[in-house]
C-alpha cells in the first residue's frame, strides 16, 4: 500500500461514516491540516497520528511479508 492508497482509504471509510475532516481531526486530537495531508497522500506524515486516525475509523492495517506471510517477532 502506497501512501497515496492509505489517504484514499481512510477518506472513503471517512465519508461513508458521514465524518467532516473537521470532525475527524477533532475526535483524533489532531490538526485539520494533518487529515487534509494524510488523505491527499503526503508520505511524510506522523506513523503514530496515522494509526491513531485508522483505529477511530474502525480501520486496520496488517503487515505481511513479500510472500504473504505474516511479519513474525524475532531477529
């Protein structure tokens, strides 16, 4: 997933909760300016506040390997 697809994503799961970016900015405790970037797709926002507004979204991310597997804790 590109960032550009990750902004896409949460703007569609956003507006089919019928959420203003206002609002969602609002309920994250974050900036409007921050949910504006992270739904255009600007590669450099914060890991943290990202996941933060995918989780109050409902939405979730999973991390697999190039081969389908799930990232397994570990070195």
């Amino acid at each position: 997933m590109t960032a550009r697809q990750l902004g896409q994503a949460v703007r569609a799961e956003r507006r089919k909760q019928g959420i203003t970016q206002r609002e969602l900015a609002m309920t994250c405790g974050t900036g409007l300016r921050f949910i504006v970037d992270l739904e255009r797709g600007k590669a450099t926002c914060q890991t943290g506040k990202a996941l933060h507004v995918l989780q109050t979204l409902g939405l979730a991310v999973a991390v697999t390997g190039r081969d389908g597997d799930a990232g397994r804790g570990g070195a």
